[in-house]
C-alpha cells in the first residue's frame, strides 16, 4: 500500500456571499495517508500561496472533533465517508491513490456560503437563542445533592449534549432541516431538572426559530443520524415531536 | 336478483354531488393547512391523515377478501353498505377529507424542502450504512413520486367504481360483483391495478413508521418493532390488493 497519495481535488470555489461560484480542480502530490484532511488541504493551500494564488477558505479551529467547524461535503457525503467522524479527523488513508475527491461546502438555504467551504452558520445560534439556556439563580453553588438526576436522565441528556453544532444534519439531510440539531438542544434539556422552567416555551420558541429560518422538514430519512459526528440519535427528534405536541395541547404559543 | 344493485349506476346528480364534496374538501383543507404554525404540525397531520388512511385500507381489504367468498357474499356486502345513503356520503367526505389533506400537505411540505436546500449539490451520496446498496429504491426518496402515481391510480380507481364512468364497462346491468370482474378484466386495468398496489405498498414501507416518529411514539425500544411493523404492513397492503387484478378471472 502507498504511504504517499496523489490526488486530483475538484474544490468549490466563491470569492464571497453574491459571487457565483464555481468547481475549480488542483493536483495535490505526495499526500502522507497518516494526515487529516485538513491536513491536506492545508498542503494544498501552501501550494496554492506559493503560485501566488488565493488559498481556499474553510472554517477549522480544534481540530480534534469538538468544536463543530470543519464541516464539508466530501465526495458527497458530510464529512465524508466516516461514521461519527468530522472533517478534521477523517485520515488520508480512506482515500486511494490517484482518486478525485470532491469539495463542497454545506448547501441550504438558511446556511449561505460566506466564501469557498464556509458557510453561515449563525442560524444555528439564532434557535439556540430562542430557547437553548435555563434559567438559574445567582449566588453560591447550590449543593450538589439538591437536584438529585436519575442515571437514566443524565445519560440520556448527556448524549443529546455531545451535538457540536457543525451543521451536518443539515448539510446530509435531502430536505436541509435542522430537526435533529433543534431536537438535540431540546432533549438535552428537556431531560434535566434544570430545564424544566421553561420545557414547554423552549421547544415552542425553538421550533419556530428553525421554521422561520426557512430549514425544510423531517421526512424521517434519519440520514441525519448516519452524518452525525456526535452520534446524536434521531430517537431525540421522536423526543421533540412528543414534547412539541404536549406544549402546544397546553395552549403554548410561540414568542421570539 | 337485488333491484337497488342493478340501479347502482351513478346519476348525473350524483356526480355532482361528489364535485362538491371535492370542492369542499379542497376550501376545508385549504383554510386548515393555513392555520397550521409550523412545520410538526405540518407533519402531525401528515401522520394522521396517513395512519387514517391505513385504517381505510384495512376496511377495504376486508371487503375486497368478500369476492373470495363467492357473488352472494360480495354483493350483500356492497349492498349493505349503500342501506344508509346519507351515512354513506358522510364517510366518503370525511375519506376525501383525508386523501385532500394527505395530498395538499405532501405538495407544500416536498415544495419547502426542495427551497430549503437551494442549489443542489454536485455529487450526493447516502451515509446509512444499512443503505449503502439499493439507496436508490429507499421508499423515503421516492414519497412524492409514489404518492403521486397512488393519486392517479386513486382518481382512475374512483372514475372505475365510484363514478362509474368507463364507457366500456356497462354497468347498469351488472351487480358489484359483475362490475368489478368486468373492470378487472379489461388488460391495461389490471397492470393499473396491480402497479397502483405496488407503489401503495412501497409508499407505506415508508410512511408507517414514519408516521410513529412524526409523532413522537417511537424511542430506541420500540423502533425496530415499529420499522418491521410498518414494512410488514405494507406488504400486507400490496399484495392483499395486488392479488385481485391476477386473480379475478378466476373468481
Ligand atoms: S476543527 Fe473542530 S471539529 Fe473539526
């Protein structure tokens, strides 16, 4: 097996939001299979400066899984091929030599491109806004066994915690909707006692942010849950549903 | 011989009768669909109107199963069910009800997420494993082109037998039983027939299960009886209707 691959990358490329964009294709040699792909594409950014061209913008910032930002569409899948993998830790070595890989940035409506491979995720921000936080009095840490959680709960929230926001669902999803990101941050906290206060006017307020930020709807395709580098499950969006229906037979109107 | 079946044709007047339902329908659902906030409502009533409408094939298998018993029973059957007239036109708006919001709600919500992706991605491939070989026949990618072939089945199948409007079947002289032997028989009618019940069948290994989800019924435990129930289901549905057309020389 070759340790070094050659590669042939077909990038999209946009200068900013209005421009049109367009495919443009780079030959990258002597990739090492031990690299991210990150890695490479930093390899072919190099390439690129030193001809004196623009690199290619792409969003990355931990670059070990936790941080959500380095979200693409490689070879037609959202984060390529790896299950419960992002962007920055996809190995060179799923690739085979002389392949042409394909780079896309995320596509839907509510996620414009800003440049190249990043896109705007700020719809995300606008939903957490509209309900991901709980309310909680200042003062002293309160004692730790005041608010005993069932270990039932807490695993259950914790997974729906793991979310990191990067926008694949979206991006996988054939319809582009944010059910599973949006169901996520209301399991999470709908699970704890912390989030009951406000367990009704969150998933209100939430869904209806996700609307009007004009995401499409679930068909249930749960290619979501395939694209997930979180490993959020689409049990989370059944949890949305129920506690959607429960809010609003309670007579819960939405108000951003 | 049961003189109401030999006058089972319909009239003029009933025709009109059933543009008005449909008519009615369509402003009913039109004024519903306007009052539905957001998007899981959208899919609560999907849901709804869809298990509803399993219900009703149920229903209708069952009487289907009759023409297995033989003339007698089939035609007392279909007797039975035009006794009360009036009852009968209110179960056939309330059916057309959910055929209306069915269809209407499928059109606007396949119309939003086409938009909500904007331009189309170049290269586009599934990430389930489970799916990795067949995607292209995955039920769930084709809901609006089999529910589309099942509406157009639907309308040739109410012209066929609620309408009673082929020219080539005449039905004024044939009870129930006649009819549909007779409608059965004609060649292209019964692929229709069969083609129809297949992509009813592949629309509902979809559909079923889904429905539990927009509903938030399913969790973890529950998912798999509910997926393997809903393809079961569906089976069930295209083969118990898709044997008739096959079948019915023989009956
Ligand atoms: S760069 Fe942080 S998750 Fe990939």
């Amino acid at each position: 097996m070759a340790h070094t691959l050659n590669l042939t990358l077909r990038i999209w490329r946009q200068s900013d939001r209005d421009a049109r964009g367009e495919f443009r294709t780079y030959d990258v040699r002597g990739i090492s299979t031990h690299m991210s792909f990150l890695e490479m594409l930093d390899v072919l950014n190099e390439q690129l400066i030193q001809q004196g061209e623009e690199p290619v913008a792409f969003d990355h910032d931990c670059r070990e899984g936790i941080c959500g930002q380095c979200g693409m569409m490689i070879n037609g899948q959202a984060h390529g091929p790896d299950r419960e993998t992002t962007t920055c830790q996809l190995h060179m070595r799923r690739f085979e030599n002389g392949q042409t890989i394909t780079i896309e940035p995320w596509r839907a409506r509510a996620f414009p491109v800003i440049r190249d491979l990043v896109v705007d995720r700020s719809a995300f921000d606008r939903i957490i806004q509209a309900g991901g936080y709980i309310s909680v009095r200042t003062g002293q840490a309160p004692e730790a066994n005041t608010l005993p959680v069932p270990y039932e709960d807490a695993e259950k929230a914790l997974d729906a915690a793991a979310c990191i926001g990067c926008g694949a669902c979206v991006a996988q999803c054939k319809n582009a909707s944010a059910m599973l990101f949006t169901a996520a941050k209301v399991s999470h906290l709908a699970l704890l006692p912390q989030g009951q206060p406000e367990r009704r006017r969150r998933v209100v307020n939430m869904v209806a942010r996700m609307d009007s930020e004009q995401f499409g709807n679930c068909t249930n395709t749960y290619e979501c849950e395939a694209a997930c580098p979180a490993g959020i499950s689409v049990g989370t969006i059944s949890r949305m549903n129920r506690e959607y229906l429960k809010a609003r037979l309670a007579g819960v109107e939405p108000n951003l | 011989m049961n003189v109401s079946l030999l006058a089972a044709s319909t009239s003029p007047a009933e025709r009109w009768v059933y543009a008005g339902m449909l008519a009615a329908n369509l402003v009913l659902v039109s004024v519903l669909v306007g009052r539905l906030g957001s998007s899981l409502a959208k899919k609560y009533v999907m849901s709804l109107t869809g298990l509803a409408l399993c219900g009703f094939l149920v229903i209708h298998l069952i009487g289907n199963a009759m023409m297995l018993f033989g003339a007698e029973t089939y035609n007392a059957y279909a007797d039975s069910l035009h006794k009360d007239e009036a009852a009968l036109k209110v179960g056939e708006f309330a059916l057309l009800f959910l055929f209306v919001a069915h269809i209407w709600l499928g059109l606007v919500t396949a119309g939003n997420n086409r938009a909500a992706r904007g331009r189309r991605y170049d290269e586009e491939h599934v990430k389930r494993q489970d799916r990795t070989a067949g995607e292209f026949l995955a039920p769930d990618y084709w809901m609006l082109v089999s529910g589309l072939v099942i509406g157009a089945f639907l309308i040739l199948h109410l012209w066929d037998f609620t309408i009673e409007g082929r020219p080539d079947i005449g039905y004024s002289d044939k009870t129930p039983f006649e009819k549909a032997k007779a409608i059965l028989a004609v060649p292209w009618t019964k692929i229709a027939y069969v083609v129809g019940s297949v992509f009813l069948g592949w629309h509902l290994g979809h559909g079923v299960a889904s429905s539990f989800q927009s509903l938030g019924i399913g969790n973890a435990r529950r998912n798999r009886a509910i997926r393997w129930g809903g393809v079961a289901f569906a089976w069930l549905v295209a083969l118990g209707f898709g044997i008739f057309p096959l079948i019915s020389a023989y009956l």
